[in-house]
C-alpha cells in the first residue's frame, strides 16, 4: 500500500479574472466555463495527491447561487477529501470578489472523482490513501463513503441494496 498522505499537501487554489469572453449575453459568467475551471483546479488537485495523470469520473450536483460579474475574481479551492483505491473524491469551494479583493461570497461547491490512470496502459491504478487531520478534514474524509455510494448507485455502477453505509446512514433517522 502507497503511503498516506495530508490534505494540505495537495491543496490547490485557482484565480481567475472574469474576461468578455467568459460571459454569456447579460454579462454574467457562462456557469460551463466555471466548470471547465472547477475541472482543472480539481484535476490539479487530484494529481498531486495521486502523483499520476488523473481523469474525471464523475461531477456531483453543481448548483449557481449567485450571478458572477464581468471584472470579478473568482478562487476556486480545491482538497481531496478521501482517497478509495483507484479513486480520490475532490471538494471544491468558489468564492467571488470584486476587482478589489472586497465583498467575497462563496459562488458555489461541487464534489468530484477523478481516477488515476498509469501511464503506460492508460488503466486505474492504485492511490496513496489519505491522513485527515483537522476536525473539518475528518468530518468530509467519513462522509466521502456514503456520497461515494450515492454517486455510485446514480451512475448504475451499485446496486442500491448492496449500499452498506447508505443503509446505515439511514438507520440512524429511524
Ligand atoms: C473512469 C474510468 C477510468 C473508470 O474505468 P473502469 O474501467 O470503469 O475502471 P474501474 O471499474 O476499475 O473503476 C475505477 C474507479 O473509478 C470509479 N468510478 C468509475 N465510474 C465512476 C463514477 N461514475 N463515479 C464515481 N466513481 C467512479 C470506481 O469506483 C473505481 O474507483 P475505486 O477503485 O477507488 O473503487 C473510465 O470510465 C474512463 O476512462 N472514463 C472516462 C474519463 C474521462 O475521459 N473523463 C473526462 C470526460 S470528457
């Protein structure tokens, strides 16, 4: 087994200016464009704690809750929150200032898996495991099993009766 590593190791912050060409007919930020870089910043993420090439696997519920401006700076934060086998989950937070670094609101937040692929056959190959440390950090790394079987019953790759940590989680309300 590949040796554990921190959350901060892999920590990875994206900048943006938001340009004409980003942004739709009102001026507002094109919400595919913030996903292409939500992409990237997890990406980069993601490889660094796999030290591979990585691909996205899925991208879980994005939602926009506020219009981003044209002349905003956008930071995109990105950890990985666990790592499975083959497999990290990646959270991402935007966050939206003005030209000035005032008046921040966080935009919006996504999950995402990337795997990791060798390089040679280009197939998944096994990952470092993960070290949560901070109580932040301990609270995403538990919660990651069972987003991880949400996501894996949505794309057919579960069966929902074999859900062991959903069903848990579920039992607890009861
Ligand atoms: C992701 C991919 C490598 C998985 O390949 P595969 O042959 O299904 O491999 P496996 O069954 O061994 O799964 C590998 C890992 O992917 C995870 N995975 C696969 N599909 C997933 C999904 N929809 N959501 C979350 N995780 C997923 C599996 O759970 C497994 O993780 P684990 O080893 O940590 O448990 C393959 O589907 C692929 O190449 N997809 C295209 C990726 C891509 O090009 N992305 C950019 C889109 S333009």
């Amino acid at each position: 087994m590949k040796r554990a590593k921190k959350v901060e190791g892999s920590k990875t912050t994206m900048t943006e200016l938001i340009m004409p060409n980003d942004t739709n007919p009102l001026g507002n930020l094109m919400g595919g464009n913030l996903m292409h870089w939500m992409d990237i910043a997890g990406g980069i993420c993601a490889g660094k704690h796999c030290e591979a090439h990585v691909v996205t696997a899925s991208v879980d519920h994005v939602s926009f809750q506020h219009p981003v401006k044209l002349g905003s700076v956008i930071s995109i934060n990105a950890v990985v929150t666990r790592a499975f086998n083959t497999s990290v989950e990646v959270y991402l937070e935007v966050y939206v200032s003005d030209f000035a670094g005032l008046n921040t609101v966080k935009s919006n937040h996504a999950y995402m898996t990337f795997v990791a692929l060798d390089d040679e056959n280009r197939r998944p190959i096994e990952v470092p495991q993960l070290n949560p440390i901070t109580p932040g950090e301990i609270i995403l790394f538990e919660s990651a099993k069972r987003r991880r079987e949400v996501r894996l019953i949505l794309s057919g790759r579960l069966k929902p009766e074999d859900a062991t940590d959903l069903k848990s989680f579920f039992q607890d309300f009861k």
